[in-house]
C-alpha cells in the first residue's frame, strides 16, 4: 500500500518536473501543450527619425518579430470586443492618423464616449503619462483597459482568454512570441504586452516635409517659413505665436499638461471634464489635458480632448483670441494678434508635418 | 577523530571563499553618502505655487512654474599655496523641477570620498558642450532627453536653463499680465557659483547639504524687473527679462 503511494508521488513529481526543461521531452498528449512548436525569438528593429532616440522598450517586453506580428493581428481582430464588431483599429485606423476621425469615440453599439481617439504615432516615447489626463503610465497597462471599457469593447478578459486559447492560429502565436508550453498561459497581459509591441513600433516615418528640410533634404516655402518662424518664435519681425513650448520638435508635444484656454470656468472644480484634476485631485490640476502631438494633425480632425473643433483654421482662431479665461489658464495663452496672413502660414507650416508614409506602412495595415 | 573530519569541510569552505577576487585587497577609498536638497522661498517662506498671492512692487503676483538645470556640482578643498582649489566632482547635470515636486527636490545616494570639505561649486544651465546636443542624442530618461524636451529650445539650439512663469494682477482688478522667463543659450550660461560652507564627510555617515533658492530676489536683486514692460524673454533679441533671472540666480542661493 505505502509502496503504491510513494510510486503515485514519484510519479507525480517527474510529471510537474518536466514542462519548463527544455530539452527534456514531455509525454505528448497533455492538452494545450505547445512545446513542440520552436520558439525562437528574433529581435525586432524600429527605424527612427535622425532626430529621435532609439524607441525605449521595458526589459521585461523586449520586441521580437513574433511578438510584434501577434501584437499587430490583435489590434485589428474584432475577438477583443463583445460582439465581435470592433477592434483597436475601429477608433485608431491609419488612415486617420490612428484615430477614428470623429468628435467623441463610439464603442460597442454606439455607445457614446466622452473624449475623443488619439493618435498612436510615437506613442512609445509618451512616457509622461497616457490619455488625455495621463491615468496610466505605460502602454502595457493601458492595452487592459479598452476591452472590458462599456464605450469601448464591452468585453470580459476572462472570455477574451478563452477565445484566444481555444483559437485555431493565437496559442501558436502567443508560443512563438512568448514561449509559453501551454494554450493555458495565454493572458490578458501576454495579450497587452503584445499590442504594446505593435504599438511602439508605429513611430513616424521621418518623410514630413519638415524632416526634409530639418535634415537638410529640402526646403519651405515662404509661407511655410512664416509659419516655422512663428511656431517657434524664431523672428524678430514676425508675431510669436507659442506654439513650440507645449508642441515641441521633434514629437511636436512636450507630453506636459496644460490648462490651452478652452473654457472659462468661475471654480477650477467647474469643468465638464475634470482632465489630470481628475486624476491627481489637484486644484490647479483641473481642466489640464495633455498636450498632445502634431505630427500629422491634417488628418486627425476633429480636434481637442472632446472633438469641438472641426478644422486646424478654428484651433488657429482659438489660440489667436487668447483662450478662455481660468485661474489656471497657461500664461502662454495670450492673444496673438496674428494677421489673415500670418494665420495661413502657421496653417501652411503645420501641414508640413503631414507624412502619409507613416500612415501607409504595410507594417502597420491589417493583416486579415 | 570525528572532530576532526568535520574541520575538513570547513577548512574547504574557507578556502574556496577566500580565493576569487584577489582584487579585493586594495581598499576601498572610503566614502560618505551625501544628498542634496533643494527647496524655493519666496522672501522668508517657502513658496507656494498658484495659491499664494505675493506683493510685487505693491501688485499681485502668483507663481505657476519653476525649474532650472544645476551643473558641473562639485565639493572643493582649499590647498594650501595652490591657486584653485581642488575639487571633487559630484555630478555633471541633473533637472529640479520644483512645479512638479510640491516645490521640494532631493538628489540622494552620491558616493562621495571622505574629507573635509570647504565648500560646493555648481553652474545654473547646461554647459556649452552638453548644449551643443539634441534631446534625441540622449537616452530617453536623462535630464537633457526626449522626456524633457519642453527644456529644448530648437530656434536658438540651445537648452531651456530655467522656466519661470506666473502671473501679475496689475491693477488688482483682475488684469492680468502672464509672464514666462525661458533663459537658454551658452551665452546666458552662469558662470562658476561657488558657496563656502564646511563639509565634513565621514566614511559610512549620511551627509545632507540644503539649498534654498530665494525666488523674489531672482526678480528684485539689483533693481526689481519691471514685468510688465517685459513680461516674456523667449526670444533671443528680447532677452531683458532672461538676463535679469539669469543674473540673479548666484546671489539668491544660499546654502548650510
């Protein structure tokens, strides 16, 4: 009888025992075992602009070709969202500029959000917070939240976790990025970890006509000169126009939070949308949103953290008054005092940070 | 007898820890663990960001923001017949960001070897070589990198040095003049401060040295700024209000 047992325990401990060892070959047969599949990780490289730094990645998620290419199947598989509708790409679509081009985003249903989509172009080197009030802090964490989201994609992780591990292509998937041994391990994390892989590697193209004619492969018009000038506050004869502090190069954001003059409020409690107050329940804090980037804002209209403007011509006009008054108003908002003339060449300047090249990577388009 | 196998092991262990390293012979220079704290005033007290109002010049100022660059920090010791004094380097460049940090920063953990010391010299800026560089030639999370790149200033290649914004009630009646100061560029770069004060570094103790940094003498010191006829410095051919911040910065850091 004893014998039996300790027979039954050995036996159980050369069971546990293998599985993670890699060259020792486990009995086939244990559901969802992976591991006869190789996993063989190959880094992946992101091509940046002469003036960025390389893309920063956490150590515990380096790129790997397989981790990227699962990251990027998931982005655009509608299996995140409750009724198989909707994907990443439905509100973040490369022809948008990664946005979904309407004023507040529309979830699952046409359930109505609050804010409006934002570009994930250089989204890996927006390391001062995430969102439009910055609540979290790394892309990892924030691929969590759109699925369960009730204007986003609805879901329950637990379900999203049984489809992807009972799918025919993901655990394959998931073994070449992350050399887990069994469909079991996919997760929620493993699943965000890859979108963050795909993500960071939408970085911009370096094409614009502004990165030509900062490395010195071209040059602006007059106008768009005027513009350059004025955005940076570069003349002496030309009016400032401020733009730089908060939308600096080469990100064109400085990824810092500000109160950009959008409404007039009595108490700082007043905004219909709290912004970083909401998060830090900071006084001066509300009502500040993070300046977000530039870099091909010709195709992200409508513009601001809730859509209210339609064209780049308004947002000018906006800046040009001198915003809405608020205790904590940035002392660079001021009015302008920018002529018709001067207003077109700050346009003509900001449209030459359009570059449709990071737009039509093939390495960014759905692979379905 | 068993005794005496037992020591066999023990000899072995011993042994095989004391092999290894043969570097370990030479002694470790002996140092102290230093921190530097740096805290704004406003006259007397501490500063208060946005809430506090200050007479200026008998109008109403708040302040929103303020920062700077403080570089080439080192401890000195006089020597004896020696025309400078010699000096032990303790960093290169770091941010205070004091909007950010409830107006209080701390720089904790330096290695510094033992002595007495007879006092600290640092710059306010980014020195000229650092300058020359772009926030992409950094790694993301260094001072001078991408994360802070809204302390770049592209239009004049040149690092922001310091931000110093608020806001003036001119009249009382809610009349307001927004100022922001952004010194930057090599010529702007603060020359040598240095802050006699004794330091005595003992090995294995923990050493904290204070600054205070008196904002209202950054603008009165050598006659107030008048604000509201330069309420911005952002540009290098409008550089009164830059020159004024910059100028005031050694007599307005004090340090025990």
């Amino acid at each position: 009888m004893r014998i039996t047992f300790l027979f039954f325990l050995a036996s159980l401990i050369f069971i546990t025992s293998c599985g993670s060892d890699d060259d020792f070959v486990c009995q086939p047969g244990v559901p969802g075992d992976l591991t006869s599949i190789p996993y063989d990780p190959v880094p992946h490289e992101v091509a940046v602009p002469f003036d960025f730094p390389p893309v920063p990645v956490p150590p515990n998620n380096e790129l790997t070709n397989d981790g990227v290419n699962l990251g990027r199947h998931l982005f655009y598989d509608p299996i995140l969202s409750v009724d198989s509708s909707m994907a990443c790409a439905h509100c973040h679509l490369p022809g948008g500029g990664f946005t979904d081009t309407l004023e507040v985003s529309l979830g699952v249903g046409g359930a109505v959000g609050s804010r409006s989509s934002m570009t994930l172009i250089n989204a890996a080197y927006y390391l001062n917070g995430l969102f439009w009030d910055g609540r979290v802090q790394s892309l990892e964490d924030q691929a969590l939240l759109p699925v369960e989201d009730p204007v986003e994609l609805m879901h329950q992780w637990s379900d999203v976790e049984f489809l992807l591990q009972n799918h025919d292509e993901y655990p394959t998937m998931f073994r070449k990025a992350f050399g887990i041994t069994n469909k079991s391990e996919i997760s929620k994390e493993l699943t965000a970890k890859a979108l963050a892989q795909f993500e960071r590697c939408i970085v911009s193209a370096g094409n614009s006509k502004y990165d030509q004619v900062i490395s010195l492969n071209g040059f602006f018009s007059p106008s768009e000169q005027n513009g350059f000038d004025m955005f940076f506050d570069s003349s002496s004869i030309l009016p400032d126009a401020e733009c730089g502090h908060c939308h600096n190069a080469p990100l064109f954001t400085t990824n810092e939070y500000f109160n950009n003059g959008l409404d007039s409020v009595v108490s700082l409690f007043d905004f219909d949308d709290p912004g970083l107050g909401g998060i830090t329940m900071n006084e001066f804090d509300y009502g500040k949103f993070r300046a977000p980037t530039l870099r091909n804002i010709e195709f992200t209209a409508p513009y601001m953290h809730d859509g209210r403007f339609q064209t780049l011509e308004e947002v000018i006009d906006h800046y040009n008054s001198g915003g809405h008054f608020a205790d904590n108003l940035d002392p660079l908002i001021n009015p302008l005092g920018l002529t018709e003339e001067n207003k077109a060449d700050l346009l003509a300047f900001l449209l030459t940070l359009s570059d449709t090249t990071t737009l039509q990577n093939p390495a960014y388009q759905n692979p379905f | 007898m068993k005794q005496f196998l037992l020591l066999i092991p023990v000899c072995f262990l011993l042994l095989m820890t004391s092999c290894g390293d043969d570097t370990a012979i030479l002694p470790e220079p002996e140092v102290a663990d230093v921190s530097l704290t740096f805290k704004t005033m406003f006259g007397d007290n501490e500063l208060d960001f946005n809430t506090t109002v200050y007479d200026y010049e008998g109008m109403e100022m708040t302040i929103s923001k303020f920062d700077f660059f403080i570089s080439n920090v080192a401890l000195y010791k006089n020597v004896e017949g020696a025309l400078d004094p010699e000096q032990t380097e303790l960093f290169e460049i770091d941010f205070l960001d004091f909007t950010q940090n409830n107006n209080s920063v701390t720089i904790e953990s330096l290695n510094v070897p033992v002595g007495e010391y007879d006092g600290i010299v640092f710059s306010i800026g980014v020195p000229s070589d650092l300058n020359a560089q772009q926030p992409g030639d950094f790694s993301v999370t260094h001072p001078l990198g991408i994360t802070n790149v809204g302390h770049h200033w592209a239009a004049w290649d040149s690092y922001i040095f310091s931000k110093v914004e608020g806001r003036l009630d001119t009249s009382g009646n809610q009349d307001y003049v927004n100022f922001s100061y952004h010194p930057g560029t090599d010529a702007l770069f603060s020359n040598k401060i240095e802050k006699g004060i004794s330091i005595n570094l003992v090995a294995g103790q923990q050493k904290t040295i204070n600054f205070e940094i008196d904002l209202e003498n950054i603008f009165v010191s050598g006659g107030a700024l008048d604000i509201e006829m330069y309420p911005d410095s952002h540009s290098p051919d409008e550089s009164t209000g830059a020159e004024h911040v910059m100028d005031n910065f050694p007599s307005s850091i004090s340090v025990n």
